[in-house]
C-alpha cells in the first residue's frame, strides 16, 4: 500500500503544481487583455498617416509614421543627444517655436494674395478654386487650406481684380486688358 500513498501523494502534488499554473497563465491572460486594451487606446491616440492631416497640426510624413510604428517599445521620455538627433535626421535641426516645440516654418518668397492672383493669371480664365490650389502646391509649394485661398480670392474679387462666376474665378477685364499691352 506503500506504493498507492506514494502515487496518491505525487498526484497531489501534480495537482498542485497543475492548479499554480492554471492561476498563472490566468494573470498572464487578464495582462494580456489590458494591454491590448492600452494598445487600442494609444492607437486612437495616435496619429496615422493615412489619415488626413489634423487641422492646425504638422503633417507627418510617411516614413516617420513607420518608423514610430515599428518600434512603439523604443519610446522613452528621455532626450536624445545632440549628435543622435543630428545623425537621425541630417539637416533637421533648426528654430524650433515656442508652441509644442515645433519647428518654425520657413516664409514663403510670395505673399497668399499674390500667389493666388498669378495662378489665376497663369491658369487662365474660368477656374476654380481647387485648381488654384493645386498649383499654390505645385509651383510654389504653398499648403493652403481652402478657407485662407477662398479669403484671398474673396479680397481680389472686392478690390476689383477677380471675379467669380459659378465657383470660377477669372481676371477682372480691367486688368485683363492692363497685363495684355503690358506685354
């Protein structure tokens, strides 16, 4: 009978151990439910780039988006060192403005009202508003948002040197007339 207490003892044991580890793998499943929870949260917390660009914020670039995607483990609330961020991204460091820490853009050569009243010259007569923008984007790399372009197009249009018909903007016949014999 020796035998039959040794194997009912080891099976107590077993049942034992089997019970730990039961309760283990438990706390390791409810872990791993709250962090996925956490994960959906900061995924909806932060930005994609397949998304459209948020409304007074900086648009990221794809390769960055990536790059902060892979390596989510990777972020500390540590600064990097000068030469770090000099070899991360070449050229990068500039004038950084007060607000968030952002990079202070560059002025462009051409004033918004300016821009707009040549590529309405350029385009020619009976275009619209998002052609216009596209070229501001294309021939001069201006990001306009369509309420600062239809703000400009409306300061021409009563100053009298556009005009607008059904969401087509052309040159006022005035100056129309004024740019063919100045040239």
């Amino acid at each position: 009978m020796a035998v039959l207490d040794d194997i009912a003892a080891q099976r107590q044991r077993l049942a034992g151990r089997l019970a730990r580890i039961e309760a283990e793998r438990q706390k390791l499943a409810d872990q791993i439910a709250e962090l996925d929870a956490a994960e959906r949260v900061l995924s909806r917390m932060a930005p994609r780039a397949a998304t459209a660009p948020r409304r007074g914020g900086r648009a990221r670039s794809v390769a960055a988006a990536d790059a902060e995607a892979a390596a989510p483990a990777s972020r500390r609330r540590r600064a990097r060192s000068t030469s770090a961020r000099t070899a991360a991204a070449p050229g990068a460091r500039g004038r950084r403005s007060g607000r968030g820490g952002r990079k202070a853009r560059a002025k462009p050569e051409v004033t918004l009202a300016d821009a707009t009243l040549r590529a309405v010259e350029t385009l020619g007569n009976e275009v619209s508003a998002e052609q216009i923008r596209e070229y501001l984007g294309r021939e001069f790399s201006m990001q306009v948002r369509p309420n600062h372009l239809g703000m400009a197009l409306q300061r021409h249009r009563r100053a009298g040197r556009l005009r607008e018909d059904d969401g087509r903007w052309s040159v006022a016949q005035a100056q129309a007339a004024e740019t063919a014999t100045a040239q």
